[in-house]
C-alpha cells in the first residue's frame, strides 16, 4: 500500500518547528486569474523572512509534458535547469509572527495521496488553521473594490465577506478537495477573489492585494505589500489613461460599474455575471484594447495612445 508520507521529504525535523500556527495555501495552476495565489506567495517570500521545512514529489505529482520546468540556456551550455518546488514554509509575517505557507503548482496527479500527506502534516504541526486564497475571472469592473466568495466552515468570515453566493456545479481542483476534507475536522476558509474577466495577465497586482486582505481577515497576519499597492497604482493610471480616448472601453466599464453597484447595493439583479437582458460584455472586447495599450507601453519610444 501506497504510504502518502512518500510524496514528501522533510528538510528538517518537524518536532522544531512550532505547533499550532495557522497555515496559508497559495497553489496555482487552476484558474488563478490575475495570477491572484502565484502573486500573492511571491510577494511573502519576496519581503518576508522563510525557510522550507518539507518538499513534496513534484516528480510524482507534476505533469512536466504539459508544465515544462524551466531552463537556462547560455550560449553552448545548459546552465541551470529548474524543477517545480511545491513547498511548505515556515514564514514570519510583518509583525514577527510565525505562520506556514504552502505554495508551488497544483499537483496533476494524485490528488487524493497528496491531500492525505498534507492533512497529515496539518495533524502533526498542530495547524490551527487553514487559508486557501484562489480567484476566477468574473465581469466585475476594475474602477470597483475586489471581492470574494468564501467558502468553508468558519461562519463569521463567509458572513462578513463573503459578497457572491452562488449554488453551481463547476470543475474541481485540488485546494477544493484540501477544503471539502477539513472542513468535518478542522477550522478552514477558502477566499476566492473576483477577478476583472478582462484583467488577465496585464499585469494587476489587485488580485494578490486582494488575497493577502483576506488571509488578514482570517489569521490577523500582517504583510509588506507597499510594492503591490504601486504596482496596482501604475496599472490603475495605465488603464485610466487607455479609457480616456476609447468610448467603446468606456461603454464597456461603465456598464459593469452600473452591474456591480446594483449587485453590491442587493437590487433586482441576481448576479453580477450577467445584466437584465442577459447580456455579456466578451472578454475579449475589453482585453484586446487593454493588451495593445500595455504592449505600446512596453515598447522602448511608443506612444502610449497611439
């Protein structure tokens, strides 16, 4: 029989490392819209102090026909070659206090082995409680504050936060599987952040803003995001300044506000995803005005508005 403590390799023993922290998963690889979880870790380990306390199989757990690990080619040699990590840590927030991190890619396979190994380091670290922090994309507008939906079994934060609760069947992912196991058994919450459909990779560092929010609301851990708030602050000017001669993204935006504040306000409309007569802005519409506009930026000489 298959022992899931296989799939993990301790990089120091576990009696040292303190009981009863609370613990944050931010895995991506399903959905991940805005790169809200991936943003969000980086961001820790970039401006936190960490060490990693176990590895997981990523050899076991990963695809890497569909996600290559990266390689670094300099001119006739193969430099570097970098493997996936998914990674347990422990990390001490703004304030000094310990907390553990999960992060890394969501595991192809064995979804069920890999829930057991953590679950098990859950019951032996003592966790006291468990954060997910994950996002989809939904036509919200991004003049608009980010919400999430919450799930789990800790009432007083779905009450508080929770701004979307919908009853649907979608595909699942592994950190559902994380929540659906604890939540017989132990304190857990998944904050699944709204993320401007339109947004995509353009480089908004709101959704991570907005994950890290939410990992507060539940444990009171501080963190250093100065960086993402101006990062956030350029993308709001880069944006502001594409709609200023673009009527058709003004249409676009002004329509999704309107949606989002009947919402937001508990009007007639059921939901923020689709308007009266059941129509839907396309992604597609927005997202390509968005992507030319930053592209221009990017480009050494461009004219932003040309």
């Amino acid at each position: 029989m298959f022992d899931p403590r296989e799939l993990t390799l301790s990089l120091e023993d576990l009696e040292t490392v303190p009981h009863g922290l609370d613990l944050v998963i931010a895995i991506h690889g399903f959905v991940d819209a805005g790169a809200a979880a991936e943003a969000a870790a980086a961001a820790i380990l970039d401006t936190l102090p960490h060490r990693s306390i176990v590895e997981f199989d990523t050899d076991l757990l990963i695809d890497h026909r569909s996600r290559r690990p990266r390689i670094l080619f300099n001119e006739d040699k193969i430099e570097e070659y970098l493997p996936h990590s998914l990674t347990l840590l422990v990390v001490e927030d703004d304030a000094g206090v310990p907390f553990l991190l999960l992060t890394g890619p969501e595991p192809d396979w064995m979804w069920e082995r890999f829930t057991d190994a953590l679950l098990d380091l859950i019951e032996r670290l003592g966790v006291a409680s468990t954060t997910i922090i994950t996002s989809i994309g939904m036509p919200v507008p991004h003049t608009r504050p980010l919400v999430s939906t919450v799930s789990g079994n800790r009432a007083e934060l779905i009450e508080q936060y929770s701004a979307w609760r919908p009853v649907s069947q979608v595909p699942g992912s592994v950190i559902h599987r994380i929540e659906h196991r604890l939540h017989p058994i132990a304190p857990v919450a998944t904050f699944t952040v709204l993320v401007p459909h339109y947004v995509g990779e353009s480089g908004s560092a709101g959704p991570a803003l907005a994950a890290l929010e939410g990992v507060t609301s539940a444990t009171s851990l501080a963190f250093r995001t100065e960086e993402l708030r101006q990062a956030d602050r350029e993308f709001q000017q880069l944006v502001a300044q594409q709609m200023e001669t673009n009527e058709e993204l003004q249409r676009i935006v002004l329509t999704l506000e309107a949606r989002y504040d009947a919402f937001m306000a508990q009007s007639s409309v059921r939901s923020p995803l689709t308007d009266e007569d059941g129509a839907l802005p396309s992604a597609d519409e927005i997202a390509e005005e968005l992507e030319r506009y930053l592209r221009q930026r990017r480009r050494p000489g461009a004219d932003p508005l040309g």
